[in-house]
C-alpha cells in the first residue's frame, strides 16, 4: 500500500506531464527574515474590514484587488455587480451626442422586412409584447412595445455590425439602460445605454467570461479613467484618448500585487517605455471606477523588448520591480546546487513570484545534446507546441543577468511552486511560476521539472529512485524532512505513473 505522500506524488507526476504536454497551460533562525504577524479584522459578514499595522499603500493594494474581483463577477460566477452595495453603476448623465456611434441593428425599422406577432393598439400598431421575425437573414426581436416603439425589455438575436444577441432596456425605441451585447466572436460587453448608445459604466468579458475591459462609455466611446485586464498578467490602466483607446502618456501597468507599476508611454495598451513606481493610494469616479494614485515614476527606463532567437535584451541587469519585492537569488539549500531563490516575504496559495525570460528556439531534440547544455530550456508559451526557452550561457550568471530570476528556481518532487504563463509589459508571453503553497519569508522555492522518468537527467532519476524529495520549509509539518516512503519500490511506481498517463 502508498502511503498518503506516494498517492500525492503520484497525482503531482500526472499533473507535470499534463501540463508540460499542454504548455500554456537556514536552519539557523537568526538568518530567516521574519515579518510581523498581522491580524486581518472583519465584519459580520466575513469581509476584510482592515489589518492591524495594515501600511495605507497595502490597504489601497488590497482594496483594489477587493474591488477588481467584484467587477469580475457576472452570470457565469453565479454573482452579480448589482449585489455590492459599495458599487454604483449606471447611466452617464450628460446629453449624447447625435451621430455617436451604435450597436444598435435595427435603428429604422421602416426599412426592414418581417412579420410580427403580438399584440396592437386601436391604431394597428405594435402594442403590449410582440415577436418580430426578419425575412432576409432569420434573425428575430421580441420584448415590450408601446404604440409602435419599442419600450421595455427586449432580445435581438442578429447577425449585423458584428452582434449575434443583445438583451437591452429601450426607451422611445432606443436602448436606454442596462445593455447586454454579445459579439460574433461570442465575446461580450455589459453596460448601459442612452440614446440607443453606449453611455454609462460598461465592462467587457472575453469568450470565456474573464474580464477583459472597466470603464465608463461616452458617446459611444470609451472615454475618462479605464483598465485592460490581462488575462494571464497585470493591468493596464489610465486615461483613454480621444479614440478611447490606451495610448498617450502617463499610464501604468499594475503588477498583480496592485502596488508595483511601470509608468510611462503605451500604445493600445500595450507599453512601448516607462519608469518603475509604486501605489500610494485611489481615487474613486462615478461611484464605481477606481483610479489608482502612485509615486512620481523613476530610474532606468524599461522598455518592451521581445526576445529572438539572438536576442534577450539591451538592460540584462534592470531588474524586475515586481520581482525585487518578491524574490532574491542566494545560495541554495539544495545539496549540489549553487543559486536558489527564496521569498522576500510571507507569500500565499496562488501569487505570481518570478519570470522566466530567454532567448527562443525550436526545439531540438538531437540526442547529442547534453542535459547539461539543455539544462536552462523551458517551454515557450508564445510558439506552442515546439518552442523552447533558453538561458544563454554568459546570462546564467547572476551578475550578468537579473531582469528575470526563474531560471534559478530549483527542482523538487515536492514543490511550494508551479510553472504558469504570464502576459509581462516588457517581454510578452513567458512562463513565470506561482505558489501553489504558502511561502514563509526567507524560504526557499521549488518547482518541478517535470522530466518524463524514462527520458530525464542522470540526478532526476537517482533522485527520484533513492526518494530523496527536497521538502520546501512550509511543508515539512505535512511531509517531513526527507521522505523516503519510496526506497524499494519507487520503480515498480514509476513504471505504474508511466502507464496511468499513456
């Protein structure tokens, strides 16, 4: 029989290669640094009032993380914006502005051919609720009509201006209220209209209902203070432009801690240069969007820089502002290993910790390749299936590079990390790793490498066959120092992981 650790082991094992097949998918006390235990205080309902010793920049982070979590809820998470009470949205109250642009599909329909039952007035025309039923391409309209307009609720389901559905208030036969508008990509907006156009909060969702957009509409326009919200990364967040897009300068890209930001110049949402600074506070507009307030921006100028198969970077010691607050390389604890990286801080389930930035190549599975040359490679999340990450040999050194630290994460079968992928403002899509298990500060973290057992590096296997699985500091109340529960079967075990996965 396994014992708990074996079965969780071998659950670990099938989940690396599942999603290393998908891709994107000191023992002396006085050397730990420490931080103060901190008291989190809560209503009656359980929500997070405050923090005793909370500093105001990490309240403001927190309470920002609070409310981006809050605009992410919709239909699909089973919750509703309506249901937070610290959250108004609604209309904007300026006039719209005749001409504004419109999703709007049917604007006159004297012009359009169909056939329409429901309910009339004395007059003939459309009264009480009635379906509409277009003859030319099958798409229909039905809701609440009041002497031939519609007034009230209504459902279109239609396949012009790039709309296949909207759910909509109307009001003198114009969208007036809550708007909901799904696209012909199955992307989707909900927001509120006047006029027959976009004018008030909206948000918009992606195809698998992730939060993409906040911001307030004018005119058809996203206009004032917006967000982008990357999925599988930070934020991008400031004033719009005259086209409502995220360009010009003075916006910032918000790391997922809400506190470390770059500022500068970006187009479409997408920076081109900035400066690091941090969040020291927000503001709230319209009841309802949030902008956030920072330290004025300094330092070396970071830059986006995209990574070739001959290229890195020009900055490769401009390290991640991010990252300094989450990580630091020192020598690892690991018998053999030279770097490791350890925790700045008390960290738990699910943060973002590290980046793995490289030179790119196509896989190369010569088998004339050492795993010593190949000891660096990863995944490439930007070039699926057969891209691979590399460290190049002169930047394996820390002294040479630290823009990203990931590469010096070291492996265990029992690992507090995993590898994910990330959307960075300066090196686009990379893997990154994640805590999968609370982190203490000064601890150190490890992920698994995931080498298949019949195809892996001499240390890997004599590591797994002697069970001699590096246990990180916060979990050894679960699994012990060193388990060794596998000493004399571990390749009847092995050769059991390897027909399970096939």
């Amino acid at each position: 029989d396994m014992s708990p650790l074996a079965f969780k082991l071998r659950r670990e094992e099938r989940r690396s290669k599942l999603f290393r097949n998908s891709s994107l998918r000191k023992d002396e006390k006085d050397d730990k640094p420490t931080e103060k235990t901190q008291e989190v205080v809560k209503d009656k309902l359980g929500n997070d009032v405050y923090i005793r010793g909370e500093k105001a920049p990490d309240k403001s982070a927190r309470e920002l993380d609070e409310w981006m979590k809050k605009m992410k809820c919709n239909v699909s998470t089973g919750m509703k914006l309506e249901q937070f009470n610290d959250i108004k949205v609604g209309v904007y109250q300026s006039e719209v502005i005749y001409g504004s642009p419109s999703h709007e599909p049917y604007p006159d329909m004297t012009t359009e051919n169909f056939i329409f039952k429901g309910g009339r007035d004395r007059e003939r025309k459309f009264h009480g609720r009635g379906t509409v039923e277009f003859e030319d391409d099958g798409s229909s309209m039905s809701g609440l009509w009041e002497h031939g307009l519609r007034h009230g609720g209504f459902k279109i389901e239609t396949s012009r201006n790039g709309v296949c559905f909207i759910e909509s208030e109307y009001r003198h036969n114009k969208m007036h209220g809550k708007t909901t508008i799904k696209f012909m990509d199955d992307s989707w907006l909900e927001g509120f209209s006047k006029d027959g156009v976009l004018h008030g909060f909206s948000r918009h969702f992606d195809v698998n209902n992730r939060l993409m957009f906040i911001g307030m509409y004018r005119n058809g326009r996203p206009f004032g203070t917006c967000w982008k919200i990357i999925h599988g990364g930070g934020c991008v967040v400031g004033k719009v432009d005259e086209d409502g897009k995220l360009s010009g300068n003075n916006l910032a890209y918000l790391y997922p801690d809400f506190k470390s930001a770059l500022i500068g110049t970006f187009k479409d949402g997408v920076m081109v240069f900035a400066q690091a600074a941090q969040l020291t506070g927000y503001a709230t507009d319209n009841s309802c969007i949030k902008i956030p307030q920072f330290t004025e921006p300094d330092g070396m100028l970071y830059q986006r820089e995209l990574s070739t198969h001959e290229f890195v970077t020009n900055s490769p010691t401009l390290a991640d502002p991010y990252e300094t607050v989450m990580v630091e390389v020192k020598k690892s604890k690991v018998e053999g290993a030279d770097d490791g990286i350890f925790a700045r801080k008390n960290t738990g389930k699910n943060v973002i910790l590290a980046f793995y930035n490289g030179i790119k190549h196509i896989s190369n599975t010569s088998e004339n390749i050492s795993w010593e040359e190949d000891s660096y490679k990863i995944f490439d999340p930007s070039s699926i299936p057969h891209g691979t990450i590399d460290m190049m040999v002169k930047y394996r050194d820390i002294r040479n590079y630290c823009a990203t630290l990931a590469h010096k994460t070291n492996h265990s079968f029992v690992p507090n990390c995993e590898f994910l992928v990330f959307d960075h403002p300066r090196w686009g899509v990379i893997p990154c790793i994640a805590s999968i298990h609370t982190i203490a500060a000064g601890e150190e973290i490890f992920a698994r490498y995931g080498y298949a057992l019949d195809y892996c590096p001499d240390w890997y296997l004599d590591a797994w066959e002697r069970g001699a699985y590096t246990v990180p500091d916060s979990m050894k109340s679960e699994y012990g120092n060193n388990p060794a529960w596998a000493a004399s079967t571990n390749d009847d075990k092995a050769n059991q992981l390897l027909e399970e996965e096939e």
